[in-house]
C-alpha cells in the first residue's frame, strides 16, 4: 500500500466551479493506493485488481466507507488506472481497476472480446467490491471508455443480470454492436482493428503483472502461464466473416431493455463508435419515454476522435460527471442540468476541433429531422432538382484494380491507431482518381447536416479478365475475405466539405459489401438501414445487373459554410482500414441513385451567429 497526494496538474480539469453550483467537487482527502489485490471469481480464477481509496479525515472512523467506482480492462490495471485515479479518490470515491481475465496479471485465459465469460466476470467483481471491501459503501457505479466503456453496457446487461450493486453507468466512447461497429463495417474486415488492436492488445499481455507493483512470484508466474492459452484475435475474427451468435453476445444493442438504470453517455464524431453508440442512445431515451427502462439518460457528443472523447478532458462535462455520480452513488443534490434537454452536441462548423454551436435535443435523431432526396448526376453534380435522372441511366463508372494501392491518406474513424488524421488530409487529392464524385453547386447559405444517413446506390458490376490467386494455405472463411468465389465488390462512400480553395475535409464515411446488401426492412429506419450480414442471406452480385444498395453513412452534425460545397466520393479501395477485396471489377453508377441527407437551410442570422460562435 502506497499513500499519495493528486498532484495539481490531475485535478485541475475537475477544479472548475460546477455548473449546478454544487460546493463538494474540490479535492478533499488524501488517498491510498491498495495494490495487487486478488478478486476470486465463480469458478475459482482470480482477478487481480488495484483499488485506489480515500484516506479518512481526522475525526473520520478509520473503517469509513464511500461509494465505488470500478473500470475491467484488458490494458494492464497501472497503465490504465492513471485518469481516474487521478480524479475520484481525492473527491471520495473507492475506485477498483481490474485486470480483465487472461490479462496482467490476472488468471485465465483472454479468447476474445467482451465475451460471456468476461461479462460474468464483471457481474462478480462488481459484486464483490460491493460486499467485500472493507472500504466500499455498497454503491457502485462504472467509469471508463473505449473497451471499459463497451463492457460497461455489457456488465450492465449480463447473462447474469444487473449486478444487484450496480447503480449507474458513465460509458464513453463505446460500440454497441461488434460486428457492424468495428469488425466489419458493411460487411468489410476492418483491417487496422485486426492488425493493430489485437496484436497491440496481445503484446500488453506477454508477461504478467507490470514488476512495477512488486506482485507476488507465484501469482504473476501463474498468470504468465495462463496467457499462452490467448487464441490470436486477429484470427479468431477474420474466420468469422458473418454476424452470428458469436458476435450478438458481445453487443448490447440487443438487450438494451436490460440497461434500466441512469446512464450518462459521451461520444465523438470522429469516432470509431459513434454509429452505435448514438443508435443505442436513441432507442434507450425511446424505452424510457415508453416506460420500458428506467434511466435517466443523458448524451453528450462532441468535434472529437477516439482519442478525444474523455469526460474529464473537456468542461463544462467533467464536473457533470463528478455530479452524476454525486447523485446516484452519494444521495447528491438534483444537478441544475438535469432541466436541460438530454442531449447536449456539437454543430461543427469551420474547424473541426472544438469549433462547435453546442445544440440540445431530446431524441436521435433529433425531432423533426427531415430526410432531403439529393439526386447523384452525369458529370459528378449533386443537387435537389425535382426531375432525377432517367433509372439506369449511366452516370459515370470506374475501375477498381487492387493492385493500384488504392487506400486512404491516414486513418477516417480510426485516426487515433496511426497515421495522419483523415480530417486534417485534403480529400481532393484522392478523391478525385479513386472513383467519382458528385458535388453540389456552391451553397447560398450555410447548410446544416445533422444525423444518420445514406446513400441509395443503384449500380452495376462487371468483372474484369484478371485473375489472382491465393497465397498458400489461404483456405476457407479465410479466402472469403480477400477473393471469394463469387462475383463481388466493396463501395466505399466519403461525405465531404469543399472549401472555396478546392480542399476537401472528410466529415463522415460509410461502407457496403455488395453481397451483404440484403436489409432487414423491420430493424431499419431511414438513414439507418440494417443490413443482415449473415450467411443465409449473402446475395453475390450478378454480372452487368442493375442492382440497388442501401449504404449507411455514419451520423454527424456539420454546419457547411455559405460558399462551400458539399461532395460525395464513391469508389471501391479502403486499405489499410479495411482488408482489400482481390476482385478487379468495373463499377458504374446508374440514374436513380440519391443521398438521404438530413439537412436544413440556416437564415441568415442564424449563420452569422453561429459562425461569432464558433470563433
């Protein structure tokens, strides 16, 4: 055990004065680190875990117990632990990080992600904290983003149910679904979660508990030893190219009738888990609306890529958060915020970091959202005229080779694993020889773009008298994903903002494999198509046929400038995000084809105040 002070720089994000005008978030005690502590699970593993707690005050019984905070993750306990350690002890709460099993320096074996094992996992430690640490009150909450943000929702909705001390989550950054999320969006491998995430992962977890700590021999002995049964991720995904039980387990988006309790939600668009997230976030304010879950739920969303979306790096949320756990964990006051609306988001406008008009709404997509037919057109325009062009008139084709090194400049939603980020990159330069796009006419007013969307994409495929062949022993479900046996294609799609100057800023991106076309009418929503992307209903593409797609293009809020103009680009390469398609094809792009843009006019009062905004 180690006692120390939060150092100044740690706590100055959570110092601000709170916008309820609640008096208890300044830093009030010293805390106490206890180390490597070791929580058995159901089937006799240990976990191993570091719980760092207030010190109770002069004239405090030394046995004093406060409310819980607890964050599982797979990224090693003293690595992780820094953001909030630095930031709820001192304020009073028991905060417990946890190794996750087959991880650090905890036992078992790590076979996958959110698994039903780790889910359970959860549900037990949780449980244990609540009733087994000397210095816990009872009350646990959850904290965390990104893999403890997902297994939040999951620990909240287990097999097992609800934790029983479970209170309220704060889920930041976190997908909802895994399949349509991030391991294959539309159907297409997401290659840098593959190569990059699970070998990053994997190589945390080579040895056991950080030496740092001083564990002891035997337990991280033990750990290490338990670690080689870790199944390489990468390859346990990439032989499971349709969405099965495998990936409905590890997906709360259904069972969010489970998640009746208060949850406080953050999300960035540039995120990599903005598309389920949101989606979870509006059906969860429609149950409770319904009566159907309890809550409350309050969203925020911000300018902000995975890196970026963190309660505690941007006010006025961070001492929100401080109060949302004041309320539900420690009998705290009624925050002032709770009057306003329920999801607070940014508009942005010029920059994309911080350049926001902070808007509110009470459901996702926000009422009144009206969806705009924007008709694609010969020659790359884009525009509302009520007369579209002829159906199967051909509006411009291209030529997909895969070994041109078609690919993205940088990372889009995954700009935080390497690379430039896509957003700061001028699209121009690759757009306009990957495929085609379609661009409006410069805009008379600013624009304003909020919400999912799509693409409504008739088009036709022709193979083309190349053939490769498969490196050896590529066999199976592995060949699927980079030269199947029949016809197909990847459409990649890019929404983006051009600048009078011809630069061209990335806002949003979708993605579609044409064999996983097939949609599922009574799951989707417009803007929102979902898209089956199981075995039985793989359609391959036939050859010279007009065929229509449904190509979800993830959410946003943008406010495009009276001057600009705003682009589609279309083509068929996303490497190195996702795993290239070994099919050279021909793909040409037939009248009929619209956007479903969820899109107003600003006045023109309304685009000189929000612009003085957003300076």
């Amino acid at each position: 055990m180690r006692i120390f002070f939060a150092t100044a720089a740690a706590l100055l994000v959570l110092a601000a004065p709170a916008s309820a005008g609640v008096t208890t978030l300044a830093p009030s005690y010293e805390t106490t680190v206890d180390e490597n502590v070791y929580v058995p699970m159901v089937d006799g593993k240990k976990l191993s875990a570091d719980v760092y707690r207030p010190v109770p005050k002069a004239g405090q019984p030394a046995d004093q117990k406060f409310p819980c905070l607890f964050e599982m993750t797979p990224y090693r306990k003293e690595l992780r632990a820094a953001e909030a350690a630095g930031a709820f002890p001192a304020r009073g709460f028991v905060y417990m990080e946890v190794d996750a099993r087959g991880t650090g320096g905890s036992e078992g074996e790590y076979d996958g992600v959110f698994t039903e094992q780790e889910q359970r996992d959860g549900y037990d430690a949780i449980e244990w904290l609540a009733t087994h640490y000397p210095h816990c009150d009872g009350r646990v909450g959850m904290f965390g983003g990104s893999y403890s943000g997902i297994n939040q929702y999951l620990i909240a909705a287990s097999p097992k149910g609800t934790p029983p001390h479970l209170r309220t989550l704060a889920p930041q950054r976190a997908l909802t679904d895994l399949y349509r999320d991030i391991v294959y969006t539309g159907g297409m491998l997401t290659a840098s979660f593959g190569v990059i995430w699970s070998s990053g992962t994997e190589g945390y977890n080579l040895v056991g508990a950080d030496p740092r700590t001083n564990p002891p021999p035997e337990q991280a002995l033990k750990a290490i030893v338990e670690h080689r049964g870790n199944d390489p991720m990468f390859t346990t995904y990439m032989a499971k190219p349709f969405d099965s039980p495998f990936y409905r387990i590890s997906s709360v988006i259904d069972r969010l009738e489970q998640l009746d309790l208060p949850i406080f939600h953050l999300e960035g668009w540039y995120d990599a888990f903005t598309r389920g997230q949101l989606d979870a976030v509006g059906r969860l304010l429609e149950l409770e609306r319904a009566g159907k879950v309890g809550g409350p739920h309050y969203a925020v969303v911000g300018p902000w890529n995975h890196g970026g979306s963190h309660f505690l790096a941007h006010e006025p949320f961070a001492t929100r958060l401080v109060e949302w756990y004041r309320r539900w964990l420690d009998d705290g006051p009624r925050p002032r915020w709770f009057s306003e609306p329920r999801i607070s988001y940014c508009e942005m406008l010029e920059s994309l970091d911080g350049d926001c008009v902070w808007r509110k709404a009470n459901a996702w997509p926000p009422r009144k959202t009206e969806h705009h037919r924007v008709y694609l057109r010969p020659g790359g325009g884009l525009d509302t005229k009520p007369k579209p062009p002829a159906d199967d008139e051909e509006l411009g084709s291209w030529v997909y080779n895969p070994t041109a090194g078609q690919g993205e400049n940088g990372f889009s939603k995954w700009d935080n694993a390497a690379g430039v980020p896509q957003r700061e990159a001028d699209q121009a330069a690759e757009d306009e020889w990957k495929g085609l796009t379609f661009t409006t006419r410069e805009l008379e007013r600013d624009l304003v773009v909020t919400g999912p969307m799509e693409l409504r994409l008739r088009a036709k495929t022709e193979p083309l008298p190349v053939n490769f062949g498969l490196p050896q022993g590529v066999t199976g479900l592995w060949a699927e994903q980079v030269l199947p046996d029949h016809l197909d294609t990847d459409f990649v799609v890019k929404l983006s903002d051009v600048a009078p100057d011809g630069t061209s800023t990335l806002i949003q991106s979708g993605f579609l494999r044409a064999s996983h076309r097939s949609v599922d009418e009574r799951r989707s929503r417009i803007g929102r198509p979902f898209h089956q992307h199981d075995q039985a209903h793989l359609r391959p593409v036939e050859a010279g046929k007009p065929t229509d797609y449904r190509i979800e293009i993830w959410p946003t809020s943008k406010r495009f400038a009276a001057g600009h103009r705003l682009r589609i680009a279309l083509y068929s390469a996303d490497t190195a995000n996702h795993l290239a398609l070994m099919k050279p094809v021909e793909n040409t792009v037939l009248g009929g084809s619209h956007l479903l843009l969820p899109a107003k006019w600003a006045s023109a009062a309304g685009s000189a105040s929000a612009r003085a905004a957003g300076r």
